[in-house]
C-alpha cells in the first residue's frame, strides 16, 4: 500500500511541475504580444518550424532578420 500512495505522490507532484512550466511558457507568450508567426511579416516566405519553436514571438525569417540586424533596406 506504501507503494502506490508513493506512487500517487510522485505523479502528482510531476503534474504540478507540469502545470507550472505551462503557466511560465503562457506568460512568456503573453509578455512577447504575440505567437509566432507561420510566414515572415516582410517578405511573406514561410518562417520553419524549428525558428518558430525556438524563438517564441518570431516574425521575421532569418533572411529578412539578418537584413534587419545589419541595417541593410530591402527595396
């Protein structure tokens, strides 16, 4: 019986660790203003999956970030 109530504690205490990383990534998203975007806001290229999970937020594909970054205009 030890064994389960053990076991019963162990997972709660996982979901609550779960819950509070989800309220941590939700504010994150809040303070960024926004999601992610699927296609980039200057060029309208699709922004990958990989740079939309890594940089919550995103707009802008790496080309038009780099031109953004180095302060080169696209005309």
């Amino acid at each position: 019986m030890s064994i389960d109530v053990d076991d019963a504690m162990a997972q709660n205490e996982s979901q609550v660790n779960i819950d509070s990383r989800f309220v941590e990534i939700r504010a994150a998203l809040r303070i960024q203003g926004h999601v992610s975007r699927r296609h980039c806001r200057d060029c309208g290229d699709e922004i990958p999956d990989s740079r939309r999970e890594s940089i919550p937020g995103v707009s802008l594909c790496m080309l038009c970030e780099e031109w953004r970054e180095s302060g080169d205009k696209k005309s």
